[in-house]
C-alpha cells in the first residue's frame, strides 16, 4: 500500500486532521536515505518549500528523531530505522495532541464546548481512527515499493 504520492493538496475543509507541516514532514521522510541529507535538497527532491522543512527537521531533531551534523557532508539523517518510527511520533512531535484534538474540522477554530459543529462527533471518531492507524504505520511503511517483475518474484 502506498499512502503517499505527491505533494498532498491544501482544502478549506481539514478532513484527514493532519496539519500541513505533519503532511510535509511525513512526505520528507517517506524514503528517507540513511546517508546525511540537506534540508534544502530534500525540500526540491520532494517538491517542498525548503524553509518549512529546514524548520520541520530541526524540530524533529529536538525531539530525537532525526539526527543532524554540520559542515561538508553534514545534514540530517534519521536516528532510527524507519521501521522504528511511527507516524504518530512525527506527528507527536511536530503538533502536540493537545493542539490537533477540538479542532473544526470546517473552520480553523477551536471546535468544542456550547457551540459543536455538526461534524464534531464524526470528527472526533475520525481523529481516534486516523491516530490509531499512525501509531501502527512506520516511515517504512511510506517508503515507495519496487515493482518486482512476475518472473523474478517466482525464482
């Protein structure tokens, strides 16, 4: 299964609950070499704004997830196999629960107390689904599968 393919588009309407720098940060990851890499180069390679994701990875840095030198052949590389790290930890790291739980899934407010959209139960439930599933699927799990020819995948 691959999840992603291609820079994931912007709507009004936050239906998946992932937040642009959670999406940016996952499609960074997805295939990520075990050789030191710029923010920079992964930024064009990926089709990503090249600030965000020099921002993006010095936070995911901070929290351990990726591991960054300096100087020539410097950059960041990941501090543990990519079938190590769940998508709930890039997430947890970059946006607390705190902040994605109560939001409108309509509007970018808080969602939540007197006044509940009428998505706000589904939204809800749709959050705890979307949750569960990061916490099982790793960066490998995002990594691009080869395509094996039938004949080899018999021998």
């Amino acid at each position: 299964m691959r999840l992603l393919s291609g820079p994931i588009p912007d709507n009004k309407i936050r239906i998946t609950g992932l937040s642009t720098t959670v999406r940016h940060a996952l499609q960074a990851l997805a295939g990520m070499r075990v050789r030191a890499q710029r923010a920079g180069d992964v930024a064009r390679r990926r089709g990503l704004p090249e600030a965000a994701l020099s921002k993006i990875f010095q936070r995911l840095a901070k929290f351990g997830l990726l591991e960054s030198r300096r100087g020539p052949g410097g950059g960041y590389r990941l501090a543990r196999s990519p079938a190590e790290t769940s998508l709930a930890a890039v997430a947890d790291a970059l946006e607390p629960s705190d902040r994605r739980h109560g939001r409108c899934l309509i509007e970018d407010r808080p969602c939540g107390g007197g006044a509940v959209c009428a998505l706000h139960e589904a939204g809800v439930a749709a959050e705890a689904q979307l949750r569960g599933a990061m916490s099982s699927l790793t960066l490998a799990d995002l990594a691009p599968r080869r395509r094996v020819a039938a004949g080899r995948a018999a021998k």
